[in-house]
C-alpha cells in the first residue's frame, strides 16, 4: 500500500519519452541547462556591450537561467518557459553556444565606418513558379509626404472623414525636427503593402 500511495506521484515525475524522433530524454535536464546557460553568459562577454545580439541573448539567457534555477521540476521549467521540452532547450542552448563563436569569429561589429559595400543587381526574371515576399509599390502620396519633410512645409492636415487604410502606407511625422524615416516590410492577412513610419529623432 505504502508504494502504491507514495510511489506513483513519484513515478509520475519521470520522463519516459520526449514525442520527438531521435530526441533522447535528458534524466539531469535541468543541471544541464544551467550549466548551458552559465556557460552562454560567460561566452558572450566576448561580444561588445552596446550590440543587439549580446542584449538580446543575455535577456532570454537570464531568464531561462532563473527559471531553471528557482524550479526543480523539469515539468514545471517547461510550462514556464513555454519553449519547448527541457531536451529541447538542451539543444538551442548547444546551438547558441556555437553562434556566438561563430559571431565572435566572424566579427560583424569590427566593419570600419567608411566601409562601402558592394551591390549587385541581378535583373534576371523570377520564375513562376518561386514565391515573391516583396510589397507593392509606396503610395504617391508617401513621396509627397516625405517631399514636405523634406522642404519642412505643413503636412496636409486629415479631414474627419478620412480613415486610414490598412492597405496604406501609415505615415508618422512631425516637421521643424530633426527626422529620419525607415521602411518596414509588414505582411499580414489584411496588407501586404510597405508600412512607413517616420521616427522623430530627439
């Protein structure tokens, strides 16, 4: 009685399958991942404070790290996380270790100031039968836009009767500043046309 009382909730804690075709359970998942993710804090130092890719994967790295130190239960790191099995993590934990020598090697960082890199154009026709993940053509009235930026003219004001379009270029200003503007690609269900947006530089 006692074993049947005491021993299923104990059972019931242990791995026996991950689901996933040639992806082994890991019994000490959790001591694995914090030694992984120790490992990756230390590795990335090498990388220069300001980048992105440092920031970004010091953050999720901390925070899986303290999860994974605060939960014993491999169930519960997972739920957690929500990236997957511990197994699973195993691996991107592997894989980050080797992009950051791989980043640390190939040095994107390091590329001087006055750099100018080359551009080839290749005008050869796609082919049907490949995909094109390009947006349409910007609106005239993004360049109109941008032409009053430019010349610091007033922007026509929008009556209450105009709506924006999703299928529209959305176009954020603010003149008698300094300004520069990007253009981001946004391919959703409602649009597929380029999104501009002109941020204000304080």
């Amino acid at each position: 009685m006692f074993l049947r009382v005491i021993g299923r909730p104990l059972l019931a804690k242990v791995k026996q399958t991950t689901g996933i075709v040639g992806l082994d359970v890991v019994p000490n998942a959790r001591e694995v991942l914090i030694n992984l993710y120790t490992k990756t804090l230390k590795e990335i130092q090498a990388v220069p404070e300001d980048e992105g890719y440092r920031k970004a994967v010091e953050s999720f790295t901390r925070h899986r790290l303290k999860v994974c130190q605060e939960e014993e239960d491999w169930e519960m790191i997972e739920k957690k996380l929500g990236c997957g099995q511990v197994e699973e993590l195993i691996e991107e934990a592997q894989d980050e270790l080797k992009l950051i020598e791989k980043m640390i090697e190939w040095d994107p960082w390091g590329v001087p100031d006055d750099y100018e890199c080359e551009v080839i154009e290749n005008d050869a026709p796609v082919p049907k039968h490949v995909p094109l993940h390009r947006p349409g053509p910007l609106p005239e009235e993004f360049y109109k836009t941008l032409e009053a930026v430019q010349s610091k003219n007033d922007a026509p004001a929008v009556t209450s009767g105009q709506t924006e379009s999703k299928e529209n270029a959305k176009c954020y200003l603010s003149l008698n500043k300094p300004t520069f503007w990007y253009l981001s690609g946004a391919e959703d269900v409602d649009s597929l046309n380029w999104k501009v947006m002109i941020i204000i530089e304080e």
